[in-house]
C-alpha cells in the first residue's frame, strides 16, 4: 500500500500531504523561536558599545543559529529533519543556558558561542544522513 499523504494517511509521506505542510508551519516556527532566543541570550551577555563590537555579535549570532537555520532551510521535506532541527535547537538552547546562566558558568563560557555551532553542524549532518537513510527505506517498503 503506497503512502498517499492525505488526511486518511496519518503518516502523510509524500510531498503535498498534510503532515508536510504542518511540518512546514514548524520548521518557521523552530527557526524563529531559535533564533530570537539567540538573540535575546546575545543581548544579555554581550557589549554594545561600539560599532565593531555590534559587528562581531551580529556575526557570532548567525554563526550560532547557522546550524539548525541550514536544517529548517533544506529543500528536503522529512520529518526526521524537522524533528533533528527541533532536538538540535533544544540541546543548543539548553547548553547556551548552562554556560551563560548555569552552574557551569566561568570566565571562558562565551567559548560556547564559538564550539557548540560546530558540533551542531555535525549533529545536523548525520540528521540529512538518517533522513535520507529513512527515505530510502520508506521508499523501499512501498515499492
């Protein structure tokens, strides 16, 4: 039995079902949700004071939000990248609060800021990997 995407088919695979565009509603949501927190966590903990100092936490953000942006961002509809995005964005969240906020918090913390975006980048590989892994499988089981 092929998979048809539609209300009747709650796994909704293919592309045009109504799980993907509920997913597509979630992948915005995930990016702007991350995204403001970065920006809120950098206004907390950084210095304003002079244009090269603005020019470097601009930079710093998008460099700490390039990870799950790149992930919400692919053109490959899956919900395991969705969900990757989600855990990802979640995980980064939580360690920027340790290492800022936490118990964990030390004079070398605004590290994180450089350090977690690239483990990040390589959580967020092996997600398009297990995506399209999961793709094929799903593909395989309906053939």
């Amino acid at each position: 039995r092929r998979c048809t995407g539609s209300r009747s088919d709650p796994r909704g695979t293919e592309k045009g079902g109504w799980v993907m565009r509920e997913l597509g509603l979630l992948r915005w949501g995930v990016i702007g949700v991350y995204s403001l927190s970065v920006a809120v966590l950098l206004f907390l903990v950084s210095s304003w004071e002079t244009l090269e100092s603005l020019l470097y936490v601009l930079a710093i953000g998008l460099w700490a939000i390039s990870p799950v942006a790149a992930l919400v961002l692919f053109r490959r509809e899956s919900v395991v990248i969705a969900i990757g995005a989600i855990v990802i964005g979640l995980v980064g969240l939580y360690l920027y609060w340790r290492a800022f906020f936490g118990p964990d918090m030390d004079p070398q913390s605004a590290l994180v800021l450089i350090i977690l975006p690239l483990y990040q980048w390589i959580a967020a590989a092996v997600v398009v990997i297990a995506s399209f892994l999961f793709s094929a499988i799903v593909k395989r089981a309906n053939d």
